[in-house]
C-alpha cells in the first residue's frame, strides 16, 4: 500500500496537478517530469481526463483524502477548454483562445469517460452534458469502416499525426469505453452502434498470434498500443455480451504474457522490421516501458475476475506478480514512475500516465478488479 500511496501523492500534488485557484490551468494534469532539473512538462488533456477517472475510482474504492477535490478539479479544466463543437483539445495556454490547438479523437474519448463516470458521483455539475457533447464530436471523427480519424486541428482540418497514434490506429478501440459510457447514460443506439463498429474494425487489426498491429500502414506492434486494444475490446465485450470481443482481447493478453521480459517489463516493440533503425536501437538498449507493465498488471487482474479467451486467471498470476515487481522498480523515491528502464538504466522522464495506470494496477491488490472501472 505503501507503493500506492506514493504514487497517488506524487500525482495529486504540485506539479504534476496544478493547485492554482484563479489560473485557467487549475485543475489540469501535466504530462510529467524530466529529472534532469526537476523540469516540470506541459499540460496535457489526454492525462487530465484520465486523472478524472482515477480520482473517481479512488474514490469508489473508498480512498477520499481529496480525490473528490482533485476529480472535480480537473474536470473543470476541461470543460473551460472545452470547444465549441464539444472537443477537448489540447492546449498550453488555457486563457488563450485564439491560440493554435488539436484535438486528438483518442484524447477526447478519455475525457468523455472520466466527466460520465464523475457525473455519477458529482451530478448537476454540466459534467454528462459536457460529455454528451464531445461525444457528438467524437462521432463525426469515425470513419465508414469502424476506425477514427486521430487528430483535428483548429478550424476544422483533419490531420494523420502517423505513428502508433495515427489515423486507423488499434488504441482507437479505447474509445468504445466513451461510446458504451454514453450508451448507457442516454440510451442512444448511435453509441452502443459506433463502439461495436470500432471494435469489430480492431478486430481486423489482430495479427494470427494475437498481437495488434499499430496501425493499417503501421507493420509493428508497440505494446502500449496493443494494451490499449486489449482494454477497450475487453470491456466494450463484457458491457455488449458479446464473446467475440472478449475472446480477441483474450488472445491478446495471453500474446503480452508470452512476450513478457526475465525482469517481468516488455519491450517497447515487437515484429519491426529486420534491419529497421527501430530494431537496431531496440537490439542495443533494450527499452521496458513502465506504461506497458502497467497495463499489463491491469488486463492480468482482470483475466483473474473473468476467464477471457479461454484464459484462466490462474494462468497470468506468475505473470502478475512479475510485471508488479518490474513496476516498483521504475517507481522513484516521490512516487513517480521512471517512463522507462533499458540497458542504461531508467529514463528521466517520469511518466504521469504510467502513475495513473499503476496506482491502479497497485488498487486492484487489495480490492477487486473490475472491468467497468477501466480507463
């Protein structure tokens, strides 16, 4: 627990959460710490909104030091970053709008699940109605076949940032989690429609060993991406009923154990090309991303609730309590997480995201896991 409590300090408190009253950025969530200096990063709206489902979850589980506080917070900020057409993009200077911004489908969708989950605990407070209208905007960003475009730019303008994030990509299924939470909160068929098409697009995505390809164009698996795909097919198929999810991102959990590392991490990539720089720098240094083994700890807890794909939970405990201890060993002396750990030890960067998967992960020890509180 003690693992726990660090890692909920670390990110509740300056500078990681930004505690300004007055200032447009109160509320919101940066993107981390370089170590070198101690130099805070930016804000990011993609964290914030996860910050929003974490500190709801804390404080479903009973944890209320200031959860609440902070769950409001940080919702808050959104909705004074909110757009017009209901995105929440992502910016650096709240107080400026007529500052350059994007707005990411991936990163909205995050946000649409903290404020729907928020609006539960802390109702009349605008935080559904924000949602409701981010998921109108999300809507529009779908394509015919089921996938997302991944990024618009002020005015309109849809843009293919590429990578692992790009257009068409396989972390696109976590938005099924906001299209079900808006089902569920109004009973438009639209959303329970849009989540089975992005899950049944993912589908397409799965490789015949259960790995998920980055992307359409995108030949290599990154395993944060593949997590992603794994969460989002995972709950839209316990929240649909329907097993052919499930039983996607069953074989893609039991593809993570199967690539997991002799430490308990997993490498940052897999199934790159031969002789791609990509490879030759993954060969010589090894990168173990905290974010992944994170995820990892999460789907492991969850095969552990329900059997997925055949898998047993008993089959990923080994696994588990692997990824735990190669967690805690990225966790720095405040409670953050180093991003990463290669052959030259850990990264400077210390990785919110990583923290907010992993006070999680580290939650789910001491009370059960489950699939509706995943974010």
């Amino acid at each position: 627990m003690e693992a726990l409590d660090r890692a909920i300090a670390w990110q509740t408190a300056e500078p990681i959460r930004v505690n300004r009253p007055g200032s447009s950025r109160h509320g919101g969530i940066l993107h981390g710490v370089d170590t070198r200096g101690g130099r805070p990063l930016g804000l990011y709206t993609e964290i914030t909104g996860y910050a929003v489902s974490l500190f709801t979850f804390l404080l479903r589980i009973g944890r209320v030091d200031i959860q609440s506080k902070a769950a409001m917070e940080a919702a808050d900020y959104l909705l004074r970053i909110q757009d017009e057409a209901g995105a929440y993009p992502h910016v650096q200077d709240p107080a400026d709008r007529n500052g350059v911004w994007s707005a990411y489908s991936f990163d909205v969708a995050a946000c649409i699940v903290g404020l729907a989950r928020l609006d539960k605990v802390c109702p009349g407070r605008g935080y559904l109605n924000s949602a409701m209208a981010a998921g109108r905007w999300l809507l529009g960003l779908q394509r015919p076949d089921g996938s997302f475009f991944a990024m618009m730019s002020k005015g309109g303008e849809l843009r293919d940032p590429g990578g692992f994030f790009g257009d068409g990509s396989c972390i696109h299924a976590k938005n099924a989690i906001a299209l079900l939470e808006l089902f569920a909160a109004s009973g438009r068929e639209e959303y329970r429609q849009a989540a089975l098409s992005a899950c049944r697009y993912t589908l397409s995505l799965q490789a015949s060993d259960g790995a998920f390809w980055s992307g359409p164009a995108a030949r290599y698996v990154f395993s944060h991406a593949h997590a992603y795909a794994c969460e989002g097919l995972l709950y839209a198929g316990t929240a649909l009923g329907d097993e052919r999810f499930c039983d996607a991102a069953g074989r893609g959990i039991a593809w993570l154990a199967g690539m997991q590392e002799k430490d308990g991490g997993w490498l940052s990539h897999h199934k790159t090309r031969l002789l791609s720089r990509r490879r030759m720098v993954d060969a010589l240094l090894r990168p173990r991303p905290s974010d992944a083994a994170a995820q990892a700890v999460r789907l492991f807890s969850l095969v552990g609730v329900r059997g997925v794909g055949g898998v047993g939970g008993a089959d990923h405990d080994r696994g588990r309590s692997l990824a735990i201890g190669f967690l805690l060993s990225c966790q720095g002396a405040a409670g953050g997480f180093h991003y990463r750990r290669t052959r030259r030890g850990l990264s400077p960067f210390m990785s919110t995201w990583s923290a907010q998967f992993a006070a999680q992960a580290l939650a789910w020890n001491s009370s059960p896991a489950a699939v509706e509180d995943l974010f």
